[in-house]
C-alpha cells in the first residue's frame, strides 16, 4: 500500500518548468532506435561474453576454474560500470553522450579482441593433443587480452542499462514505462539468444575471428542506429550531481543535531526540486533525525526566499528523498544473494556442459556456452507471457496488478527451486560418472545428454522473467526524479557485486572443501547447489522482512 502524505498543489507555471522537455520530442518512435541500438550492443557483448570460458580455455591454455573466475569478474565489471555511466549521465553529461561514448569505446574493444583470436602472435601455442602440459600466455598476449576484454566491457556497461532509462524517459505514462522495462528484457534476452546460438557457433565451429568481427560490426551499426535517432530523442539535462544534496541533508541534520524537532509545517522549509511529483508538507516520522536538515533557522534563507547556506538547510523534499533511498537500501542488498546463485550456476553450468554428451545426432555438437541460451528462451517467452497474458490475468481477478515487490518475491521463491532442480541433476551426473570409472579421467565426457540440464535453467529463466523487470521497475518508481540513471543501473550493480560475491565463494569453497577440483568428475558440485539453496532460503527469509517493513512512495496507475 501506497504511504499516505498531504501534499500541497504546484502552480501550473512551476510545473511546466519542472518538466520543460515533456512536450518536445520523445514518444514511442523513439523506441525503434532504442530497441535497434540495444539488440546490436548485447548481440555484440554477448557474443563474445557467453563464450569467453571456452576462448580462454581453448585458445589460452587456462585452467576451467580458473577461467570460470575469471569470468566471474569481467561479467561483474560489466555490471558495475553501469553505476558510473549513470552518475555521470545524471550528474553531468546526460544520456546521449554516455551512451555514445560507451558504444564508440566497446567498438574499439571489439577491434583488438578480434586481432588476438586473427594473429597467433597474440595467443600461445596450442596444447598438444593428450598433454596435460601446455604453455601460458606470455605477458604481453595477457595485456593484449586484458585490454580488449576490459574495453568491451567497459562499453557494453556503460551503454546497455542507461538505455533502459533512455526508453522510460520517452515515455509519460507510468504504466506505458513499466511495459516498456519488460520489453526492454525481452529485447536484451532475445538478442542474447541469437549470439549465444549462431554467434557462438560460429565462433566454436568456424572461425573465433570470424565471430568476433561479426561482433564488431553488430556493435558498429548500433552505435549508427542510435546516432541517426538523435533528432527524436527528449533530452533530459543533468541537474548537477543528486548526491550532492543527499551528502547536505546529511552535514545540514547533525550540524543541527540539538534543534527540536517540530510539528508545525511552517517551520520547515519547502521546495519544488525538480519533480513533477506532488510535495510533501509534513515530515515523516522514519528516520525523523533527518528532519533538522529541513528546519529553518534564522540565516537560513535569502529575502528571496531561496536558501542562503545550503550546507546548513536542505528541502523537505530532499530529505524525504535521502529516507527513500536508505529504505530501499535493504531490498537492493536481498537483490545480491538472489543474483549469487544465479550467477555462480551460469559459470558452472558451462563446465558441466563441456564433460557432457552434446551431439546433437551424428554431426552435429552444442558448443557448451550456447547451453546457457536455454535460460535466455525461457526469459524471453515467459516476459512476453506474463505481459501480455498472466499479469492481465491477475489484475482481472485480484482487481489489482502485480506489484514490483511481489514479482521479485516470486522471483526468490523460483531461484531457490532452481538451485535445488541443480543439484539433484548433478549428483545423478556424478553417480554416472563414478560408475563409468571416469572421476581417474580428466577431461572424460559422460556418457549424459546434456539436456539434463535444461529443467534447471528453464526455471532460472522464468525467475529471471519476474525479478529483474520488478526490481527495474520499483528502483524506476521508487527513486528521487534526479537519479533515473542511477535507478535503473542499481540492477546492474546487483550483478556486479553478485558476481564478484560467487568468485569469493567459491574460492572459499575451493580452498576449504575440495570439492572443486580441476576434473569436476572428483568433485562434489552437488553440494555447493545445495548450499546455494540454503543460502536463497534465507534470503528470501531476509527479503520478506524488508519488504513488509517497506512502503511504496510513488505507486502510479
């Protein structure tokens, strides 16, 4: 339920300024550009990035654990970047450069990854057949590698989820925004799929430059599709940097730590600051230390009426937006260990895949990184399901929709199934393997269809389908107006951090437990899916505790 506050009415002449780029550009014709410039990014990232254990381990001699790691990392720099291009883009240079920046820098990324996969001076030699001794990179063909890795990660971060913000911005109407965040997925899923499966196998089959020229060039025609939609485009101005006045609320409340706090609304200071949202006129009662910060005192504010000494008072508005940020702050950190399993599974999936039959009849084989593209159908075709059909549906018999908040909560209730989906599989792989005498083998294929599989990633796809479009919509809903950028990007630091969390653990359980060796035959995967069960079990626990405690500020019909 929606927290209920007086509000006071803003004068038509202070609204039309609050949003001045309202009326000029934007719509739904800019969508086309948008979903143009998003399909040719994640066709582009992710064709190189879903295949990037198997070109390390093939054509750079590294370990499989080791490459899953190092995996873990690039897809958490990928996902932390995103934080930085939308504090740039709301604090200083806007959405377009950002976006354009970002595309320019992933294309050049993309040059030098296809040189080292073209000249075998930039690779080491490869492994001869039956050797378990093969020569490592030397130090130049790992910065080489290095750098192209860390410049298309640095594009395809700091374009893909400010774009997202880019698309809701055109829109004006709540609800045509929170159908636009599920489009948005099904447009980066279903590009996704087509790199994991023809990019993929290009690269595996073909050639590994031909795949990442192919890259190149899918990444060089968005970043020319987005260019030529410049002139529909509504441009939104940074403001100045939001965090600015989150830090003042902050300095203003303790230099004003022994003030009374009063319940009279004139003695507290009110501002339009940049919203188009109805003002609050009472402060609340959570986090009330905060409230001295909109306390007027004397010296305070100009004949004007503008304030005089920012660092000493700050809006009511700004301090209620401090409060939402610190409440949604639990809610963000259960995202964490909702996105860990999810992305510990997708490394180690592909590990599994690789010791497993993937002929697909006589001639045919599944390249072990397209496996993961089960789970990008499964969230394409379950996005368009609950859009178009099941959420309609329950609005229809509830007589209310699916909050953002219940979808993430069914989201962490079919992560956890999946997680224990993972496990069961696995312990009947390890008992076939153990069987066939294949845990003395490294490298021994078991004689297991790697569609055992495809139930466990199904499920994640489907939970994908319901948390990530909800948490993008509540971040999108529930943030102060100046931090759309950083709203929509908080998904994606979710990830990053997840994924730097799934590298620590499972070093931890590599160093502690041993049941991570290099010939996962030996190992005991099973039970580190069951312990990843135990951990989702809790944070759903965590999750509904916050939840409850939370209330929506800005519900929207």
């Amino acid at each position: 339920m929606a927290e209920t506050t007086k509000s006071m009415p803003v004068p038509a002449d202070i609204e039309a300024k609050m949003s001045p780029s309202m009326s000029k550009n934007g719509g739904f014709i800019t969508l086309f550009f948008i979903a143009g410039t998003v399909s040719g990014v994640m066709m582009s990232g992710f064709g190189w990035l879903a295949n990037l254990i198997v070109y390390l381990v093939e054509e750079f001699n590294v370990e499989s654990i080791d490459a899953t790691q190092i995996s873990n990392v690039v897809h958490g720099c990928i996902n932390l970047i995103p934080i930085l291009g939308a504090i740039i883009s709301d604090s200083f240079l806007g959405i377009f450069p950002v976006v354009a920046v970002s595309s320019f820098i992933s294309t050049l990324g993309m040059v030098l990854l296809t040189l080292t996969a073209k000249l075998s001076s930039l690779r080491p030699p490869p492994c001869e057949t039956g050797s378990s001794l093969c020569r490592p990179p030397s130090k130049l063909q790992y910065a080489v590698l290095y750098l192209s890795i860390t410049m298309a990660s640095a594009g395809l971060g700091g374009s893909r989820y400010t774009l997202a913000t880019m698309g809701a911005n055109q829109l004006d109407k709540p609800k045509h925004k929170e159908t636009f965040f599920n489009w948005f997925f099904f447009t980066v899923f279903a590009s996704c799929i087509i790199s994991s499966t023809a990019l993929v196998y290009v690269e595996d089959s073909l050639s590994w430059a031909l795949g990442y020229a192919i890259c190149f060039a899918a990444n060089f025609v968005a970043l020319a599709i987005f260019l030529a939609g410049r002139q529909f485009y509504r441009h939104d101005e940074p403001q100045g940097s939001p965090f600015t006045a989150m830090l003042r609320v902050l300095v203003a409340a303790v230099r004003k730590r022994n003030l009374v706090l009063s319940s009279r609304n004139e003695d507290y200071y009110h501002e339009q600051c940049g919203t188009n949202k109805a003002l609050p006129t009472t402060p609340k009662q959570s986090f009330r230390f905060l409230n001295r910060a909109a306390i007027k005192t004397e010296g305070d504010i100009d004949s004007d009426g503008s304030i005089a000494r920012p660092w000493k008072l700050c809006s009511l508005q700004q301090v209620d937006d401090l409060k939402t940020l610190i409440k949604l702050l639990p809610i963000w950190t259960s995202g964490i260990f909702l996105t860990t399993p999810i992305a510990i599974q997708s490394s180690i999936t592909v590990i599994q895949a690789l010791s497993m039959d993937r002929h697909l009849g006589s001639g045919f084989k599944i390249p072990a990184a397209s496996i993961l593209v089960v789970v990008l159908v499964s969230s394409s075709i379950f996005i368009a399901l609950f859009d178009r059909f099941l959420f309609p549906a329950w609005h229809k018999l509830t007589g209310r929709p699916l909050t953002p908040l219940q979808r993430i909560g069914i989201g962490h209730v079919i992560n956890v199934l999946s997680m224990a989906i993972s496990a069961t599989v696995e312990s009947k792989r390890l008992r076939t393997a153990h069987d066939n005498n294949l845990e003395v083998h490294p490298g021994a294929i078991v004689p297991m269809q790697v569609w055992w599989l495809f139930p466990q990633l199904i499920v994640v796809g489907i939970g994908d389908a319901l948390h990530f479009p909800g948490q993008a919509a509540l971040y999108y809903q529930e943030f102060p107006s100046s931090l759309r950028s950083t709203a929509t990007a908080m998904v994606s630091l979710v990830v990053g951090i997840a994924f730097y969390v799934s590298t620590v653990q499972i070093d931890l359980i590599r160093n502690v437990t041993g049941w991570l060796p290099e010939n996962i035959n030996r190992g005991r995967l099973d039970n580190l899916y069951w312990i990843l069960v135990t951990e989702g079990t809790l944070n759903f626990i965590y999750f509904l505790v916050c939840a409850k405690l939370y209330k929506c500020n800005n519900i929207e019909m």
